[in-house]
C-alpha cells in the first residue's frame, strides 16, 4: 500500500538513525518500527489495579484523640508566646 505520511522532526531522526544501523532503506525500516510498535501494544499484560487493604490502628488505651487538638492549640499559643518575647516586639 502507498501512502503519504508526515513524521516529526524527531521521528525521522530515529527512523534514519535505525536505517544506518540496521542498513536498511527507508520502507524496510519503517515497516520494522511500526511493526514493534504496534505488537507491544497488543501482547501488554494488563496489570491489576492497585488495592490497599486499610486496616484500624486503634489508639493506645487511655489516649483521648480530642486531646490532642488541645495539645496543638497549646502548642501554637506556646509558639507565638515566644516569638513574641524573642522578638522585642511588645
């Protein structure tokens, strides 16, 4: 089959690169390059989606999780205390 086929800058490079190595003509090498395009696409092996399997940590008895909200808001109060002391701003 005849056909007209407008190839990229960088296609052609590798399509006359391949027919240097493989001193070949134009038709040759490029029938060989779609060819192994075209036959990875069809023996891909499909793959199984990734799973997590998600599982309950739990906290360690006699931890109350809303403590630590107050222990961040301790912190923060703590934090802008000292800089505002460090700082010489009053």
């Amino acid at each position: 089959m005849r056909t007209t086929v407008t190839l990229d800058q960088d296609v052609e490079r590798m399509l006359r690169e391949a027919m240097h190595r493989s001193r070949t003509s134009f038709k040759k090498a490029l029938n060989t390059a779609i060819r192994a395009g075209l036959s990875q696409t069809t023996t891909r092996v499909v793959s199984r989606p990734f799973v997590l399997k998600a599982r309950p940590l739990g906290l360690r008895p006699g931890l109350d999780p809303a403590g630590f909200n107050k222990l961040a808001d301790d912190l923060e109060v703590d934090a802008m205390l000292e800089k505002g002391q460090g700082g010489g701003a009053k």
